[in-house]
C-alpha cells in the first residue's frame, strides 16, 4: 500500500504534493507493496494540539500488480488437513503482498524521522511493469557495496537459483559480470589456509555474533559457490576456467568445516539452528547418519511454540524455521514425523496467535510477539515476510512430493521427481499443482484401506521417476503399475521401493 509518514507538510512536499491541497494521490514511488492499509502520521515534531481532518476518495491495492485476481495462484495445494492447507495459503497470499510493482518502494529513506521501516530496494534496469520481490522491511542490500556478508550470498545464490530453474540464460548474461565481481569481493576475506570465508560485515537475518567462520556463513559460501559453477557453464564463456575454481574452493569449505563440525557432533554440542541447518541444506555433511544426527537434536528443541534459535537468544525465527524445515526432510525425505511436527506446531501458531493469514517475521520463545532483532519493538515486527514462506515449497515437493526444478532433480531422474513423504505425515490424501515455464505439473495420492494410490499429470513429452513409498515395513508389498504388477517385496526398513522412469503411472500396494 501506500504509506505517507512523518511530518505531512514535509512528507507531502517529498511526495510531491501540496500539503494543503483540497485532494493528493500518493505517487507510485511511495508505494509500499507489503502493507493493506494507508498509514498517515504527523510525525514526533507536531504539536500535541495539531488536528488533521481527512477524507479519503479510495485506497489503491498495489500488491503483486501484474495479477488482477489475487485468488488465482499458479499452484495450489490441498489435503486431509485443514491447518497445513491454511499454512500453504498464508505463505501464497504473503508472497503476493510482498510483489510489488518495480517503480514503487524505490529511494525511500526512514519514513518517520529516526525511527520506522527502512525500504531502499534501489532498484534500477526495470520497466515499471516488471514486478520484485520485497520483505519490505530490510536496509539496502547491494552487491556493489554492501554489509552483510551473508544477505550478499542469498542474492548470489537467488540469482543463481532463479537462472537454474528458469532457464532464463539471457537474464543470467545480462548480470553476470556482476555476480563475478560479486564473488571476487570475497576473496580477499577467504583464509589462505582453511579456504574458509572470514566474515568482517555483520548484518545478518538477526543472528548475534555473524562474524569470523562459523558454519552458517560458510555453508552459504559454499552452496554460492557450486551454484556459480553451474551457471557459469550457461552463461559464461570462461565456463570451464571459472568452474572449476569455484568448485575447487568449495571443496575445501567442506574438508576444513567438517573437520571441526564432526567432532562437534560427537560431543552432540549443537549450537546454532541455522548453521545446523545449512550443514545439511547446503552439504556440508559426510553422511546420512550424521544428517540425522542433527535433525533428530533439532527436534528435541521443538517447544509449543516452535523451534527457537539459541544465536537469537528467546527468540523463534520462521526464516531459520524455514531452513529447519528443509533440513528435516532432506535429511529424511521418506517419513516427515519431524517435519510436520515442526511445522504444524510453528506456523499454526504463528497463524492462530498473530495474523491468521500471512507470515510473520518472528515472535518470542514465551509465545509473545516479541523479537530479539527489535528490543522493545513489537510495532517493528513484519507481519508479512517473504522469507517467512518455507512451508509454502515443501508442501508441494515433498508432501505433495512433486518436484521438477534443476536444483532439486538429479540428472539421472530425468525431468521431475514424484517422491512424496507419506509415512508420518498424518495425512489419508494430498494433492497439489503449479505452473512453470515447461507447462502444468500436477500429482495427488491418498490412502484407502491400507492401500497407497497415485497419479500425476505432467507436460507431454517429459520424463520423471517415481519413488514409492513403503507403508508396511516387514510385510510384503505388491507395486502395480496401470493395474500390472511391476514388483512384489518385503522391505524392512521405512524408505522408498520402487525407482521407475516413465511419463506417468497409478501406483497400488
């Protein structure tokens, strides 16, 4: 929305509007895409006795601009459980608010003087009706000078990701120079010894202690940089030179942070939530059992109110849940007890308590909406943050179980992956669908009468795997296939069955 701050005399001269005008429009530069309602303020220097009388012609909606039906999304999800429906639609709906138009929310200082949201996206090589992504509430983030070393690798790695996923090789060129030199400004910062990244710039999702090379840091690092390594064979002429470096420096991020995270996990000294979690998310782990290790100690934290974060003391972060919740069902993606268990109790929370539907940005471990990156500032908490959205991807890749991006498919798979988390879930049927550049995706399966069925509907001409699950460890399960019998087992251990390349199939046990 809108939002008019500080002093109106003063403001509405910035905004370019006389103060004293029978009638204004806010102009779109000061749009606020986040926010639903107009916020009007005198600001701290008016007198006590200053009266405003306002009349308003209408309130223009600006979120996600380039859709004119807010509840037409291009995915959907829904399944026997109203609250993790609620949860996918809260994180819809919030990505949407936080979609603004890119001649909007641009060059804004401090509203409010000294105090207030600071939004200065600078965005600059936009058309005004391209549309960005904002949490709407963030100091400038920018890869030419920045000051978090950790918001600088999120922006590699989201460029990176998004050029994957996408195929959009001629955004990827059109950037590229810029992301190199991105990664080249972490050189000087890297130890010649350890090839471990030594933070110097602090800011970060509201951590204390973001500094030196703690594993948070470096796990990013290292994803941003085998990330790098696959684009660049996309878009870059130097692939091969510049690949192989990058890859080489990730490497060595592993082998020196394994060699003190190991024995940190044999003393079972787990520490900080994200860099537990982006050991696993990111790779950083040697093997399954050590993955499990960390999310089955994550889990003995879980409190009635969600997962806190002891690096953000008396605080539960849903940026750092986000990562939790993919951390657990990367490191187990055949059951998702711990997952759900996780998620149902954080965002149901965060739902019933605060907002009821959007995402907020984090609350107090003692159930109030208070945060630790905000000291006595409730007003200051986002109730409508983009990087509060983890759930929103997970439900449909691994519940629903459907996944079809690069990043998440092997080569091997082919062009999508069906491998949903049915045992644990707490679920008889889920079904879910979206849109991507290759055409529909969808799949759906439920459970009748102790028998497990499935369908997808995929872009002709793709191939994909199924991965079905097993239901009943110890006893023996038939697999069919269109109604014929591909394999018959007894398997002794909850994991997935049978592996089958194909288009599409209806599988029975």
């Amino acid at each position: 929305m809108a939002q008019l701050a500080a002093r109106l005399d003063y403001q509405a001269s910035r905004a370019g509007v006389a103060a004293r005008a029978s009638a204004l429009a806010i102009l779109n530069r000061w749009g606020r895409g986040a926010f639903r309602y107009l916020t009007l303020s005198l600001g701290a220097q008016a007198s006590p006795a200053t009266t405003v009388e306002l009349q308003l012609s209408h309130v223009y909606f600006t979120a996600d601009p380039n859709n004119d039906r807010l509840q037409v999304h291009s995915g959907y999800f829904r399944s026997s459980d109203d609250l993790l429906n609620r949860i996918w639609y809260a994180g819809a709906y919030t990505g949407q608010l936080c979609t603004v138009a890119a001649n909007t929310s641009v060059n804004h200082t401090r509203l409010l003087e000294g105090i207030g949201w600071s939004n200065d996206q600078q965005v600059t090589g936009l058309n005004p009706t391209d549309s960005i992504l904002s949490d709407g509430a963030k100091p400038t983030v920018n890869i030419r000078a920045y000051g978090s070393d950790t918001y600088h690798l999120w922006t590699i790695t989201g460029f990176a990701e998004y050029v994957l996923a996408s195929s959009d090789v001629a955004f990827g060129r059109q950037y590229w120079t810029q992301i190199v030199r991105g990664l080249e400004g972490t050189y000087p910062y890297v130890n010649p010894t350890t090839g471990l990244f030594n933070g110097t710039r602090r800011q970060d999702w509201g951590r204390v202690g973001q500094a030196g090379q703690n594993i948070a840091l470096n796990a990013l690092y290292r994803h941003a940089l085998q990330l790098a390594a696959r684009v660049s064979g996309l878009v870059s002429n130097n692939s091969t030179a510049q690949a192989s470096q990058w890859q080489t420096m990730a490497e060595r991020v592993k082998a020196s942070q394994m060699n003190s995270f190991s024995t940190a996990l044999e003393g079972r000294q787990l520490y900080p939530q994200d860099g537990n979690v982006a050991a696993i998310n990111f790779n950083l782990t040697n093997s399954r059992a050590q993955a499990l290790t960390i999310v089955e100690n994550l889990s003995r934290r879980l409190t009635q109110y969600g997962s806190p974060a002891p690096e953000l003391p008396g605080s539960i972060s849903a940026f750092v849940g986000s990562q939790e919740l993919r951390a657990q069902f990367t490191a187990s993606p055949a059951t998702a007890t711990r997952a759900l268990a996780l998620l149902r109790t954080q965002w149901g929370y965060m739902l019933n308590a605060f907002s009821n539907s959007t995402s907020v940005e984090g609350y107090s471990a003692d159930e109030s909406l208070n945060y630790g990156f905000y000291p006595g500032g409730q007003g200051f908490i986002s109730y409508v943050h983009a990087w509060s959205t983890g759930p929103v991807y997970p439900l449909l890749t691994r519940i629903i179980g459907l996944r079809v991006s690069a990043i998440d498919v092997p080569a091997e798979d082919g062009d999508w992956v069906f491998q949903p988390a049915v045992v644990g879930s707490g679920l008889t049927f889920a079904q879910g669908g979206f849109r991507t550049k290759d055409g529909n995706f969808a799949a759906s399966w439920k459970i009748s009468r102790g028998r497990f069925y499935a369908t997808d509907s995929v872009p002709a001409g793709s191939s994909g795997t199924f991965y079905v699950p097993v239901l009943d460890v110890g006893k023996e399960t038939t697999v069919k296939v269109d109604g014929k019998r591909v394999r018959s087992a007894v398997l002794l251990t909850a994991s997935f069955d049978v592996r089958m390349l194909r288009e599409a199939a209806i599988i029975s046990r």
